[in-house]
C-alpha cells in the first residue's frame, strides 16, 4: 500500500508542473495591460519602465515563469497590482469561506445524490426512478447563476426567510446563524453535482444488480440488506472518483455562484482579480485552485484501494 501511494504522489508532480505551466500562460496570453490598474492614462514611459521592472514584467516570459515559480514554491506569490497586498495572504482570507461552502453542498450532494441514485438503482423503470432521473437532469442542465437568481426571488426577496448575499458580518453570530448565509449559495452550488452523482450511483447500483454474483448471492439465501452491502461495496471505488471529481469542481468552478451571493470566497476574488486584470492574484488563485483539483483526485485514488484492493495493482 505504501509503495502504490508513493507512486501516486509522484505522479502528482508532473501534473502539478504541468498545471503551474498552462496556469502562468493562459494569463499571460489573456488581452489587456495589468499595468492599466495602477498607472493613470497619462503616464510617463519611464514610469511605466520603472512600474514594470517592479513587477518583473519587462523580463522574458520564460525567465518570468521561473523567477515566479521558484518564489511560489517558497510560498512567495508576489503581490496584488490592485491593492498591493501579498497574495498568499489575498487568497488566505477567501480560501476558508470557499471551502466552508464547499463542503457543505458536498455533504449536500454526497446525501441527496447517493439516496436518490440507491433509490433509482434499485428500482429500475418505477416512479421513483423517474423522479429521481428528472431531479438528475434538472440539476445537471439548470444554469448555476439563473438556480442563484430563482432561489435569491423565493426565498430572500418574496418569502424573507434567508439572506440574499454576504457571509455575515457579526463575528458573534452563532453557528446557525452563519449557516443561514450558506443554505442558498450551497443549494446553488450542490445541484449539479447532486445530478451527476445520483446518475453515476443509479447506473452503478443497476449494472451491479445484474451481476451473476448477486443471482449467487440471493440463491444462497442472503437477505436484501446483506446484498445490499455487497452492492455498495463493488459500487464504492467508482463512486468515491465521481465524488472527489465533483468536490474538487465544486471549489474551483464557484466563481458564478459566488458573484451571485457576494460570497466572499475564492470564487469572487477570482472574478474581482480578472476584472481588474491584476496578473498575480490571477496567477496565484488559479493555481491554488488547480492544486487542489490535483490534490482531491490524488486522496480519491489512495483511497479507493481501501474499497477494492485490486485496484493497487494497476
């Protein structure tokens, strides 16, 4: 087992590498001047030499890439164009709210998306599975910010019952009272993956049923509740990947559902750095986020040989 995962790690870096490349130059290749946020209209050209050289813009981009490489692996991200402040630092404060909301529509799809994908499996062409394909294709097709939108006029705006946006600003509030903050964006933010979910553990569940060894199982005289055991255990490792794809979607693909709320996470800070073109911020959230896409589908695969053994092998 020690030998698979340390295989696995190293297979990490190249990826992380490689994400760090295309990260770098996707911004680098974006139209417009970083510069732009902080010079006025009117600036010399050797302002602009000076502010550059500052900001070590008027060096090659391979040598860029590298001088900024070898200072994030230091946990040096440089500094923000827009507010001059460290970018670790930028990304620190949004980071926990976007992980906090993450987790919560994870908890909320992993719940909804595994009950109603069993339910669906295990009756194939009934009621019940219906429902549960159509909640599936809702959640998959229904944009993020017009689901956002729908909840903000139902439940801020016409029945007053949650807030509209933000993250609470009493820092005495309780638990609660902060969770009333989170409901909206992590309903939002849930329904996607709650329909993937519910249709790869429905396809799973079914195509599981039908195996010979099930037939094995109840001609032995197993009972429903045995079986369904063995079920979940040969539909596990492949569920747990779908899961961990979608906890990691779920972290880097909140920038809409975000803005929508006014969350104050990764997601709007992501937006503010490219509406601002603020080169560093960009660079530095995008990679956070990439690494940590990298990092969930690295924990999926140490832990799904704890599900299926066969799989270390591979």
């Amino acid at each position: 087992m020690l030998g698979y995962i340390l295989k696995r790690l190293l297979h990490a870096v190249p990826v992380a590498l490689a994400v760090s490349v295309i990260c770098f130059s996707l911004v680098q290749l974006a139209p417009g001047d970083p510069l732009a946020v902080v010079l006025p209209a009117d600036a010399s050209q050797e302002t602009v030499d000076a502010v550059k050289a500052q900001y070590g813009l008027d060096r090659p981009l391979v040598v860029q890439y590298f001088i900024w490489l070898g200072n994030v692996v230091t946990g040096d991200f440089g500094k923000s164009i827009a507010t001059g402040r460290p970018v670790l630092s930028e990304i620190s404060n949004a980071i926990g709210y976007s992980l906090s909301l993450a987790f919560l529509a994870s908890l909320m799809a992993l719940i909804v998306g595994l009950s109603l994908g069993m339910l669906a499996g295990y009756t194939i062409g009934s009621p019940v599975d219906k429902v549960a394909s159509a909640f599936a294709i809702s959640g998959v097709s229904i944009p993020h910010y017009w689901l956002g939108i729908v909840l903000v006029v139902i439940f801020s705006v016409q029945l007053n019952a949650l807030p509209a946006m933000g993250a609470g600003t009493n820092p005495d509030a309780g638990i609660l009272e902060r969770l009333r903050f989170m409901i909206l964006p992590a309903v939002t933010l849930a329904a996607m993956p709650a329909g993937i979910v519910t249709r790869s553990v429905r396809a799973l569940v079914a195509e599981t049923l039908a195996r010979d060894f099930v037939t094995a199982l109840r001609a032995k005289g197993l009972t429903e509740v045995q079986i369904f055991g063995h079920v979940v255990k040969n539909s596990a490792p492949t569920a747990l990947a779908v899961i961990g794809v979608q906890m990691g979607y779920l972290m880097a693909g909140s920038i809409l559902v975000e803005t929508v709320f006014s969350w104050p996470g990764t997601g709007l800070l992501l937006n503010s750095a490219i509406l601002t073109r603020d080169i560093p911020l960009l660079q530095g959230t995008i990679l956070v986020l990439a690494l940590f896409f990298v990092a969930m589908n690295l924990i999926v695969d140490i832990l799904q040989p704890l599900f299926d053994p066969r799989i270390k092998r591979i």
